[in-house]
C-alpha cells in the first residue's frame, strides 16, 4: 500500500509538471525544454532555506515558487521573441546552464553531492512527515494549478494566447503584443514547476543536478504531447502513462539495468505511434505545429 502511494504521490508531482507546461506550450505555443531548471530552481531554493538558513517551510517554498516565476521571465524575455526550433535551443540551453551551475557551484549546491537532510513540510506546527500526510498538501497543490489552468484557459488571457499560438502576426496587427502575453505566460508556467520542486525537495529529503536534467525537461514535455495540447486532463493522463504503467517492469523481474533500458524504449515507441496515429494526443484538439 506504501508503495502504490507512493507512485500516486510521483504521479501528483508531474502532473503539476505537465500541466504548468501545457499553460506554456498548449496555450501560448512556446516550446520550451527549460521546465526542469524551473523545477530545480524551485527544489534548491527550498532545500538551500531549510536545510542551510533555517528557514520555514512555508516563507521558503513560496520564496522558491515566486524565484522560480522570476527565473522564468528573465528566460523569457530575451528568448521569447524566438520562434520553433530555435526557441527550443535556446530553452535547452538555459536548462544545461542551470544543471552545470549546481554542478560546480560546489560553495552553495554541495555540487555533485547535492543536499541532504531537507526537513519534511509542515502545516500548523505539525510535520508531514508521512506519505499520507504529505499527499493532502500535494492533492491540494495540485488542485489550486489545475484551477489555475482552468482559469487561464477561460479567460479573455486565454483566449489571446490561444490566437497567440495559432497566429502570432495576427494578434500584432489588431494591436497586441504577442511577448508580453508570452513572457507572462512562462512565468506563471515557471511558479507551477517551482512549486513542483519545492514539494518534491521536502518529500525526498534529498536533491542533486542529476534530477533535473535535460531527460527530466524531454520526459515532462513528452507528457505533454501524449496527453495532447490544451487539455489539462490529457496533461494528467499523460503523467499517469509515463509515470505508473512504466512501474509494471519492476515485477517482470527483468535487472534493474535492462529495465530502464527498457522503459526508455516504451516511451520512444509510445511517442512514434500517438504522433502516428493521433498527433493531437490522447484527449487534445490540436496539434504541435
């Protein structure tokens, strides 16, 4: 039971993932492989407070949800303004700087070693200290993103970044201005993945470069595109696929080694054939352009 929770609880993290990407890529048509930076800045600003400075929980992870958000504006605004494949270089970059940074920025992130020790969450002086616990505040978490993704999906916000994304010149013509509707979109895009890992930072107890890399920014935006674009439901489908069904493997008793050998291929063949068969994904509308 403590493990199916437990794969429920890794389930809820990249759903918030998913979801916050989707606000970015879905809606506004940014493609971005930045989201695990953003999802690490959120986890290290939260380890670093309360496992170095002593910080609250709670003061640390909105600090490191809003520094996450911030991060994401100043990524935005001189990349923004790029488009397709060279937007995407230039988010994978920003991804393998910030990965590099925790690596040899050994003085502040212990480097390779990553920090240990986070103390778990808390909510009125009561430490979360078990799965069960821990689960409401995530479930809660994950509720106020989803309502956040309902929200700006409805509102006239919305509604431009979808012209946004479906014809960027046409929206500058009647007088908008696409960059700054999509500078903002990242940065609430950017505050979610935040909010992501600062939970995942307290859940584990233990953060290092190597959970925020490139494979973890690939992974999140396959979530994406299976679950489809603009769908918030997909976007949670999507998570439940690559993050659960792929656990099957461990009871086939197959080496750990072949076994993640194995899942990696799952997810290429799984991503050829919906893109095959269904470019819009499981429950989206549109497809990737």
């Amino acid at each position: 039971m403590s493990y199916l929770l437990h794969i429920i609880i890794l389930v809820g993290f990249f759903s918030i993932l998913s979801v916050s990407l989707n606000i970015a890529c879905g809606y506004a048509g940014i493609l971005s492989l930045a989201h695990a930076a953003f999802y690490g800045i959120g986890a290290y600003a939260v380890g670093l407070l309360t496992a170095k400075a002593g910080v609250p929980f709670w003061p640390a992870f909105l600090l490191g949800s809003i520094i996450s958000c911030l991060f994401g504006l100043l990524v935005a605004i001189p990349t923004l303004r790029l488009k397709g494949d060279y937007l995407l270089i230039a988010t994978l970059g920003f991804g393998e700087i910030f990965r590099n940074s925790l690596i040899n920025w050994d003085a502040l992130t212990e480097g390779p070693r990553g920090i240990t020790a986070i103390p778990p969450a808390t909510l009125f002086g009561f430490r979360l200290a078990t799965d069960q616990s821990f689960f409401l505040l995530l479930f809660a978490c994950i509720v106020l993103c989803v309502g956040t993704s309902y929200l700006l999906k409805s509102s006239p916000f919305g509604q431009v970044l979808f012209a946004i994304a479906e014809d960027e010149d046409g929206v500058t013509a009647l007088g908008r201005n696409p960059v700054r509707f999509k500078v903002l979109t990242m940065g609430i895009s950017a505050f979610w993945a935040g909010v992501a890992g600062g939970l995942y930072a307290v859940y584990v107890g233990y953060i290092s470069p190597n959970i925020f890399s490139i494979n973890e920014s690939i992974l999140i935006f396959t979530m994406v595109l299976l679950g489809g674009l603009r769908s918030i439901r997909g976007s949670i489908l999507g998570a439940f696929v690559l993050i659960a069904l792929p656990e099957i493997m461990r009871f086939v008793g197959l080496p750990n080694n072949i076994a993640a050998v194995v899942r990696q291929m799952i997810y290429g063949a799984l991503l050829v054939l919906i893109m095959y068969f269904r470019p819009q994904g499981f429950l989206g509308t549109i497809r990737l352009r």
